[in-house]
C-alpha cells in the first residue's frame, strides 16, 4: 500500500497502461495510443447523445481504453469516432466494460468494440458527399497532422 501512495498522477496513467493495478482482459494485445476520440453514448430511445471527447490510452483489435473527466457507466452503449494516422476518421461502436476513477480525477474507461446496433445509421454520420462528419471539432488535431 505504502507503495502505492508514493505514486504521482503521472505515473497512474503509466501504472495502469502496463496492467500493474489490473490484469489483463483483452484477448489481443495493447497498443498505445495517443489521440482524442469522441463519444456519443447511445440513449434508452436508441438517440446517440451530444458527443464528448476524451484522450485514448492504448488501443487492440478488441477494445480501447480512455481517460478523461466524464463518468461512463458500464453496460452503457456508444458510438466512438476515432481519426486514424493518415486523417480519415472511423466510426466503431463500444460497449464500455469498466469505468475506474484515477487520483487526478480523471476516470480510466475500457471499451469493447462491437457492432453498430441497428437503430444507428452510418448515414446520420455522413455529409451529402458521403465524407464522414467529425463528431467535434478537436478531432481535427489528428487530421492536421496527417
């Protein structure tokens, strides 16, 4: 324990990276992962909500991890927009599995990819050209340096 509390709100993000403080869950292994993502959780009517943008962690074939202020429950469905190295953007849906508060009040949150249900349309995402829209504007971040 004593061991634990000399750790500074920089070294929580590097302790749960490497799994120190939990094991692992994921079948494929982690990437890291430095980019913002935004997320739309998907509501009870099957509506995706305002979108928030949180920093991801690392990322595998299965799932994504995220830091950032916003509480996401588990169990709760979402629409994740993700901006790849070389500008285009993705849409994937998560389903977030764990949501564990840090000491800097940031909470860490796993997801687990999955497909879009089917009240989403891919098309709701879409401009008239059929280019992918950004959930937020900060996404553009990758997109500039692509």
């Amino acid at each position: 324990m004593a061991q634990l509390q000399q750790l500074t709100s920089t070294d929580a993000r590097e302790v749960c990276t490497h799994q120190v403080v939990r094991p692992e869950r994921r079948a494929a292994p982690r990437v890291p992962y430095d980019a913002l993502v935004a997320i739309s959780v998907v509501g009870p009517s099957g509506e995706p909500r305002a979108p928030m943008v949180y920093r991801a962690v690392d990322i595998s074939f299965s799932g994504i991890s995220i830091i950032g202020r916003q509480f996401l429950c588990p169990g709760t469905t979402g629409v994740m927009q993700i901006v790849r190295p070389d500008g285009t953007a993705a849409l994937a849906c998560v389903f977030i599995a764990t949501c564990q508060s840090m000491s800097n009040l940031d909470y860490l949150i796993g997801m687990e990819f999955g497909p879009l249900p089917p009240e989403i349309c891919i098309d709701d995402f879409l401009d008239a050209q059929g280019r992918m829209l950004l959930m937020d504007p900060l996404l553009s971040e990758r997109i500039d340096r692509a």
